[in-house]
C-alpha cells in the first residue's frame, strides 16, 4: 500500500515533506518521472521513494545506473520534450560527477535555444553525522556561479514540501538542496493548498530584531535561531532572514533589514572562500555600506574538506555558541 | 548486372540530390571564410553519403542531434526538395513521413544562423551548428551540439526516453566522431540507452583524425562498432561512402528502435577531407598518401559515378543538378547577408518564466 500523504497543515518531519511533494506532485502531473540510484524497490537511500515503485510502476520510478553524467543529460533530453525528470543524487556530493552535463548543457539551454529544461535535481547534503569528505558537503555555491539554474535550500518542512512542488513544476533546471540532518530532526507544520508554479526570490524574516540582522539557510537557519534566543536574553536583538532560495536572490529583504539594524552577518555551513556569504557580502557592500556601523561577518566552515569523526566536524560546523560569540563582538564594534 | 528497379534509382537520386546540395552549402561557406565573410568555419565535405542517407531512415516526430559536419542530415531533414528545388529529383514514394513548414523559408534562416544574423535561429547567440530547432507542429526536433564533444550524446538518449516516456514509437538519431567515443558520456549514455531499451541509434562518423589525433593515439580495439557487444547492443561498421549501405543499415536500426528492441551503434567509415576548421592546419599532419586514398573515395564522386554507371544520370544531368543547387545556395545565402544583424540592446533571458 502506498503511503498516504500527511493530511493539510499538519506538523510533519523534513524528510515526510520532501517525500509527500514528490508523491503528491507524481499524482497531480503523470509526465512527471524519477530518476536515480536506488530509488525503486529500495527506495532510495533515505527511503524517501519507500512505496513509490508500487504506486507509480518502473516505467515512471527508474533506478539509474551509476552515472550521473549519464543520467542529467538523459534528463536534459527528455525535459526538452515534454517529460519532468526528477532525479535524485544519492548524495549532493556525487554531483560533481555530472558537473558538465548540468552547468554546460542543462543551464545553458534556456539562453543558447529558448528552449526550456524544466528538471530538478534532489541533492541531499550537508554535515553533522561524520559522514566525511564525500557525504557531507554544501556544494551551492558551484551552481549559483552558473547562470541558468535556480537554487534552492529549505530549512523547514513548509518550505521543503512547497518548494520542491515549485521546482517540479518551474520551467527551469532547479538545484534543490535538501539537508539531510533535518531529515528527522526538523519537524513542522506544511501547507498543502499554497503550491507555486515558479520558484521566486523569497525570505523568510523569522525574527524581527533591531541590533543585528543575520542570513542563513539549510541547517545553519535552526543554529542561527537558537543562537538569537540565547541573544535575545541578554539584551542583544537579532533580525534572523532566513533563505530558502538562493538563486533568484531576494536581495530586497536583506537590504531593508542591514539598512535598520545597520549590521549584518551570514552564516553558512559551507566553506567560506568564495561561498555564498561572499556575494551576499558583496551586495551589501556595494549598496548599502554607508548604512554599515560594523564590517559585514560571515560565519561559516573554515577552507577544508569535511573530516571524518564527529569530533573533528563539529569544530568545523559553525556552532550556536560560536554565533552567539561572534555576534556579540559583532554588537560591540 | 541485375537490372535494378525504379524504386532503387529513384531514391539514390534523391539522395544524390540532398548530397550535392550539402556539398554546394559547404563550398559556399568555405569559400567565405576565406574571404573573410565568415569568422570560422567547419566543413561537412565529404560526410554526405552517410549523414544524407543516415537521416533518409528517420522521419518527421524522430529526433535529430548533429555536430559540425552533418549539413548533409540537416538538410535532408528540414527541406523538402522538391520545393526547393522542383524537378531536380523525381517523387519517390517511401512513405516515409516528412517534416512539414515552408522549406525554402527554414533554409534562408539556415543560412541566417550560419552568418550570425538577426533571424538565424539563436539570433547571433550561437554560432553555426550550436542551435535547436523545434518546430513541434512540423514533426521536427533538431537539437545542436555543444562544442563538448561527446555531451550530446546523453541528451539525445533523453529524446528517446521522452519518446518512451509517451509511448509513441519515434527514434533518436545522434551523430558523433570517432574522438567522442572516448569520452565517459559515450559509455554513460550507451549503457543507459540498452538497459532501458531507448529507441535510439547513435552513429559515429569515423574519419580516422580527431583534430590531430589519428585513431592509433584514440582506441586500441579493432573498430569501434565491437563496442557495442560491450553494451549489449548491435555494432555494425559500415562503409560511411555508401549512401546506399549506409541507408540499409540506418533502415534495419530504426526498424528495431521503433519496435523497442532499443539503440543500435553504427560506425560508418569516412575519409578526412578536410581540417578540423577551416582555421588550423590539422590536415598537414595527414600523409599525403592517405590524404589521396581519402579523395579517391570521395562520397560524391563515388555517387555520381554510380548513377553513370547505372545509367541514371548523364554527365550533363549531374552538371545541371550542381549548378541548380549552387545557384540555390548562393541566391539564399546573398539574401540572408542583406539580413538584419542582431540587436545589441534585444535582452535575453537566463531563466525561462
């Protein structure tokens, strides 16, 4: 028996939600089809197509090969002529492995030909589990350097569920991050009757605050949120915007706000050299910088590949304690 | 010799037609290179016989997926010549389903996008081949390369998952050279097309030179069409001069395609006639011997001689139908240089909406 989705405005875990959007969005639209390895019988390695094999048959949940060059560029193909490919990489890492495929041929479509690719591609990622260098990164700034894809990175169940539903149906190749140690740790509530068509720039401002407003996405938004709290009880208010879309940036929001609180830091999971924060950064400088009082902070994983024990990544991952420190000395200056 | 039916002369003039036309388009482009008209130029001269005959086997609602130097399956597939060109060749009746549209029309803007021009179909985004063309309610889907050679090739395995997908009964027809083979996409993309039984055939226009690596530095194996049992899939070699073996071969992989036994690969063997472009000097590093070998066996030449021989044609007939296609060639390709350039300030769009 397949699933049945969760009813609407329930409180359900990250990883029902993603799994409940692909459900609901193979239902509503039958030229929609999954792509990827180990996701029929198996049902992925996270189980989010648990039951889906039964529901919508082989010819619409394919396993792939291991070949993710192979696989996106099978995708681009079929996107062009009329199927919504879905593909799932087993880990955002393996990626890379299809780097060409997407940044040259499916990005660039749209641009050379007119000709739209409407795909997404699931990329569980991101830290937290000792997973090392390979399971474990947050590769989105490689894609938001490459004009032509929309980038998405929900922290929430909301977000999760909604977005994918938007991505499947956006007319455009959709890089949707999904964190995987929120899979069963985040858990809220969903709203199934508000479905976009089109993934836009969008914030979500989660705490209104006057001293300091701070960026984040994926899991560093839960850290960012607890570290306000501890803030918030010693006087110190902070602006959390948080952004479940990367790329169109709504860089509006984050300039209202830095023009209010007049400092700013972004946090990331990623490494800091030319990660996300770095634009974000830069945008700020060249707008708004006469409203600055402080320089702008990122606060992010340090320029290293992810190590293996626990131990060792947590010292990398940015911390509630290490946001909280740094945002104090950020109030200070 | 046996005497061969209507049918068999008929339609190897009418590939002898589409042949020479590509070759004059070629000629043409070439010759304006080298006046300076054309900033680079990569010329399909002498891959007619196998590209011209390969698309004969497809027809309107199949995917085509060209490189450089497959004028002559462009030109067979978006152009109807006895529009273009009335009485040049006589009806044949296939019944094959061709692509639909004002021929002469799609061939001006051809010729747009050759020059970079306003109305080519990238309007001066890309140049040459790198374009699509997707007229759906024509039956045709042409899509252009990148100039990574060998990414294509999935894409076009994508056309055919589509097809799939719909349950309709089209085929996928890509086209890449021999180098391409050595890339990961060609192994990704052929594995995946068997597994899953995608109605898709992929040809190899062996030339023997990659830019200025002969296949000795490419593949160890004997041929290439020995990949295929690797696949699980038919290899077949064939002689990329004969337009007729081409179109034999060409015929049987469809016929299988389109009854879901999925892909085939075929390797037709061709000569190098030419650079890499128009702009380097690959083709020194060509012995001289091999060089005359390669035009000894030129496509078109071998064609002519075979209508002669057959007594299809006569040496004037063929005169004709070359000044008939030059003229063609040089009247549409003077009308699109009176064409509009791009315009500069004309936006374009990253994202679709």
């Amino acid at each position: 028996m397949p699933t049945e989705s969760s009813t609407d405005q329930s409180e359900i875990l990250y990883i029902d939600a993603i799994s409940d959007a692909l459900r609901d969005e193979m239902r509503a639209d039958p030229s929609v089809v999954l792509m990827g390895q180990d996701i029929a019988d198996h049902g992925g390695a996270f189980k989010i197509t648990r039951g889906f094999l039964d529901e919508f048959g082989d010819q619409r949940i394919r396993n792939t090969p291991i070949a993710e060059s192979g696989t996106i560029g099978i995708a681009t193909g079929a996107a062009m002529l009329g199927t919504k490919p879905v593909i799932e990489m087993q880990f955002a890492d393996f990626i890379s492995c299809g780097f060409n495929q997407l940044v040259n041929v499916a990005a660039k479509m749209f641009w050379r030909t007119e000709h739209p690719v409407p795909m997404v591609i699931r990329l569980p990622g991101g830290g937290g589990m000792g997973a090392g260098a390979f399971h474990s990164q947050n590769i989105e700034a490689w894609f938001l350097h490459t004009p032509g894809l929309k980038v998405v990175t929900p922290s929430f169940s909301g977000d999760a569920y909604r977005l994918l539903r938007a991505a499947i149906r956006d007319p455009n190749p959709v890089l949707y991050f999904e964190h995987k140690f929120l899979y069963r740790r985040e858990r809220s509530a969903i709203d199934k009757n508000t479905t976009p068509d089109r993934i836009e720039a969008e914030s979500n401002v989660l705490r209104s605050g006057t001293d300091i407003t701070v960026i984040s996405w994926g899991w560093m938004t839960h850290r960012t949120l607890e570290a306000a709290s501890t803030l918030a009880e010693e006087g110190i208010e902070i602006e959390v915007i948080d952004l479940p879309v990367l790329c169109p940036l709504d860089i509006t929001t984050i300039l209202e706000s830095v023009e209010r609180t007049s400092r700013v830091a972004i946090i990331h999971e990623a490494t800091s050299t030319g990660g996300f924060g770095a634009e974000i950064a830069a945008q700020i400088c060249q707008d708004a910088i006469w409203t600055l009082d402080a320089p702008v902070l990122r606060i992010t994983y340090p320029d290293s590949p992810p190590p293996y024990h626990k131990d060792l990544e947590a010292t990398r991952i940015p911390s509630a304690e290490r946001i909280c420190s740094e945002l104090r000395q950020l109030k200070q200056q | 010799m046996r005497e061969l039916d209507a049918s068999v002369h008929d339609s190897l003039r009418e590939m002898h037609g589409y042949m020479r036309l590509a070759r004059e388009w070629d000629l043409r482009f070439e010759k304006m290179f080298r006046t300076g008209a054309l900033s680079k130029w990569y010329s399909s001269v002498g891959n007619e016989a196998t590209t011209v005959a390969a698309a004969c086997a497809i027809e309107a609602g199949d995917s085509l997926l060209t490189l450089h130097r497959d004028s002559g399956a462009i030109l067979r597939h978006y152009l109807d010549i006895h529009e273009i060109l009335p009485g040049l060749v006589p009806q044949t009746s296939s019944g094959r389903k061709s692509v639909g549209g004002d021929s002469r029309q799609r061939f001006l803007r051809l010729a747009c996008q050759m020059l970079g021009r306003k109305h080519g179909f990238s309007a001066g985004h890309e140049r040459s081949y790198h374009y699509n063309l997707i007229e759906e309610q024509h039956g045709l889907i042409h899509i252009g390369m990148i100039s990574h050679l060998g990414s294509m090739i999935p894409v076009a395995a994508g056309t055919a998952f589509a097809f799939q997908q719909q349950g309709n009964h089209q085929v996928a027809l890509n086209f890449i050279g021999e180098g391409a083979t050595s890339t990961g996409d060609f192994h990704e993309a052929l594995n995946i097309a068997s597994v899953w039984k995608l109605p898709f055939i992929l040809v190899i226009e062996n030339n023997r030179w990659a830019f200025s690596t002969p296949t000795s530095q490419q593949y160890a194996c004997q041929q290439l069409a020995d990949r295929g049992q690797g696949y699980g899939i038919p290899g077949v070699q064939v002689d990329g001069n004969d337009p007729e073996a081409v179109f034999t071969v060409m015929s049987s992989a469809v016929d299988r395609a389109r009854s879901g036994e999925g892909p085939t690969l075929i390797e037709a063997m061709l000569g190098r006639h030419r650079g890499h472009s128009e702009a380097d000097d690959s083709l020194d590093l060509v012995p001289a011997d091999e060089q005359d070998g390669y035009s000894s066996q030129d496509p078109l030449d071998l064609v002519e001689k075979k209508l002669v021989d057959r007594s299809t044609l006569s040496v004037s007939d063929l005169a004709e139908i070359r000044n008939r296609c030059a003229s063609l060639v040089m009247v549409l390709v003077d009308e699109a240089m009176s064409m509009p350039q791009p315009d500069p300030d004309l936006p374009r769009r990253i994202h679709a909406d």
